[in-house]
C-alpha cells in the first residue's frame, strides 16, 4: 500500500469533511444525548454497505467494515459528545443551541470518523483484515466508554488493535503527537466528608469546627505529591469542592471536600488513595472530628504500546515529511479511550489543530474554542493509514 494516496483522497475529500464537522458543530449534543449526530454517522455508515449497529450505550454507534482479504481486527474509536459551554466562537457555524457547544473538538472526531471509512471503503478490495468503527457518547466524564464496552462492543470480533486519536489546540497544525509509553493519566473524584460538631459562631470551645478540618485536610492533602510520591513519578491531587455551612454565625456541623487524582501506574495509584484517605482521616481525627472517604475510578490511564508508537512514528514520517512528530506528549487530563485499550495493542494520537495567526487558538473547552479545520482531512489521512498498516503488519 502507498500511503501517499490516503493523503490524496483525503484531500479530494476535504470539503465533505468540513461540511460534515460545521453541520456537527452547528448541532452540538451533550452526552447520551447525541441522537442527532448518531443519525448522521448511521447513514454514512450505512451508505458504506457497512454492518451496523446503533443505541449502544444510548446513542453510540458501532460499524464493521470486512475487507476481501482475511486479517485481524482494528477498531478506532472517536467521541461525538458536546460540553455545556455557551459559545462565544461568532463563527457563521456556532451551536444553534443554547448552552451547548462542542468546545472539545470532538464534532472534528466524528468527521474524521466518517472520512475514515470513506478512505478505507475505496481499497476494501484489498482491505486485509475488519476494521470496527466506534462511534461513542459521552466521553467528556460520563462514562460513555466503558458502558459500550458493558454492552459488547470488544466482542465478535475482538479487536487485535486499538487505535483513537484527540484534535490538540495546544500545538500547531503540522505538530502530530504519537506518545511511546503512557499518555494520558488515569483518573478518579474523590469525596471527603467530614463531621464535626456544631454550635454558634461565638462559642467555637463548645462546637467541633468542620470547615477548619476540612482547611486542614485540603492543605495536608498538598503533602502527598510533594513529600509521598517518587519525584520521577507523576500524580495531581487537587481538592475543587469545599462546601460547608449555611450562616455567618452557625458552626456547621458537616463539610464536604471533592477533588480528583490523576496518576499514570498502579503503585502510585495506589500510595495516592491510601495517603489520601490516611490523610483525610488522621487530620480530621486530631481536629476533633471525623472523616469519611469515597472513592470513584472514572478511567485507567491511555498507554501507548512503544512497538506500535515507533511503527506508526515511522509511518506518518513519510506520509508528511514535514510534520513534526513528538514522542513524548503527557497530559495529566484523562480518556475514557482507556476502556478500549486494557490489554489491547493499542495507540492515541494528538494531532496539533490550531493555528494562532488566524486566532483558532483557544484551549479545549474554552468557549471560545474552534481549530484550524486543515487538521480534518490530515488526521483522515493519519489514521486511516495508522488502520492499514496494523492491519497488513500481521
Ligand atoms: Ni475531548
């Protein structure tokens, strides 16, 4: 295969695929909600002659494209979800709804999806092997991933790759970020509830004071990263709820502390949720008052098998010599991609989508978000290329 001529295609197909991200764009949808958007893909996936099957996990959308010759199964997956964000864009096609928008980029993914399979659908001939397209709902935090998982989709087939990729407005158009090893952390909330004792304002002596525990424990809790985990090591644990209180002069008598971890390997996983429940009990403790500590896993971190990483590096090097390709992008943000990649080969790519001379610069989820749509036929042409040659490598 001439990888070159995904390039072309992808190229030829350019409008199409901007057309099909402004119509997205225009009509943005939150997560499990996206039955607009999944409408669109069905039909384009139906219009491959593809085996498709729709509502998983509510809305998501699943496809199977068979190639003429036997090999083993690819899937790529891409997000289709909106985030509440008013959009402040002026572009002529911002969201028509309200307090809605897609500020993450993810009405490109869906796009590029669609080209995707248009690419590959030319040269199903010689396609060796199935590729599975992977629609999903929800990814921004709402476990869309992991209930199309539940709901079968890494069974008949079972894929033998993984593959997904993020438009990525911290870095220019032209930049392609093909991690080797971990990427992105994975990620839990937490919460802390802490019970005191409560009493009036003017008598502290005879109340158990929980906002001041909680200050404590939000403060300790600082102590994990910088004195409890390897400093060759990664780890977040930021407290972004504190709620207690209801009067200037009541003592409450209860406190409520939200946050999330962010690691990349068990071990410090682990160490991170031990301290912070050590933490949260120990200071509560030594304030006089109680605390109670939850934890809730939303993802695993994205890791990129090196082998597959080096091969697709390689790969999209000759596709556009002039890219700059970088090996070593870590986000401490999380994916719920991971859910696809548990012990399957697998690999996310960024690929740099803005461009700060004509101000599409704006950071994910910013609502003034939007991206150079020069990245749309570029990753088209990536990814499809990224399928075949996993798919012909074995
Ligand atoms: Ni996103």
């Amino acid at each position: 295969m001439d990888f070159t001529q995904f390039v072309q295609q992808a190229h030829a197909l350019e409008d199409e695929i901007i057309a099909l991200r402004r119509d997205f764009h225009r009509h943005p949808e939150l997560g499990f909600q996206e039955h607009r958007t999944a409408g669109v893909v069905t039909t384009e996936m139906e219009n491959l002659d593809l085996e498709v099957r729709t509502k998983i996990a509510e809305t998501g959308v699943m496809a199977l494209m068979v190639g003429e010759r036997p090999g083993p199964t690819v899937l790529i997956r891409f997000d289709m979800d909106a985030l509440p964000v008013q959009e402040e864009t002026g572009a002529p096609y911002a969201s028509i709804h309200d307090g809605v928008m897609h500020a993450c980029g993810h009405d490109g993914h869906t796009a590029v999806g669609i080209a995707v399979a248009k690419l590959l659908h030319e040269h199903r001939a010689n396609l060796p092997g199935k590729v599975k397209f992977v629609f999903q709902p929800a990814e921004e935090g709402l476990g869309g991933a992991e209930r199309m998982v539940a709901e079968g989709v890494l069974e008949n087939p079972k894929p033998d790759y993984s593959l997904s990729m993020h438009l990525w407005n911290d870095k220019p158009l032209g930049w392609i970020g093909i991690t080797s090893g971990p990427a992105m952390a994975g990620a839990e909330k937490f919460k802390i509830e802490i019970r005191g004792e409560g009493g009036h304002g003017a008598a502290p002596h005879r109340a158990v004071d929980p906002v001041l525990a909680a200050a404590q424990i939000t403060t300790t809790l600082q102590s994990i990263v910088s004195r409890n985990v390897d400093p060759r090591e990664s780890a977040v644990v930021s407290v972004t709820q504190f709620q207690a209180g209801e009067a200037f002069n009541v003592i409450p008598s209860h406190a409520t502390l939200h946050g999330t971890i962010r690691t990349f390997i068990p071990e410090v996983r682990e160490l991170v949720l031990q301290r912070v429940e050590e933490v949260s009990r120990g200071v509560a403790t030594a304030m006089g008052a109680a605390a109670q500590v939850e934890f809730t896993r939303l993802t695993p971190p994205v890791v990129n098998d090196r082998a597959i990483a080096a091969k697709l590096h390689t790969l999209v090097e000759s596709m556009f010599p002039e890219a700059t390709i970088d090996s070593n992008e870590i986000t401490m943000g999380s994916e719920d991609m991971a859910f696809f990649m548990g012990g399957i080969p697998s690999s996310y790519l960024f690929i740099g989508s803005s461009n700060a001379s004509r101000s599409l610069d704006a950071p994910h989820h910013n609502p003034r978000f939007d991206f150079d749509e020069g990245a749309l036929p570029l990753a088209s042409s990536i990814m499809a290329a990224s399928v075949w040659s996993l798919l012909e490598a074995s």
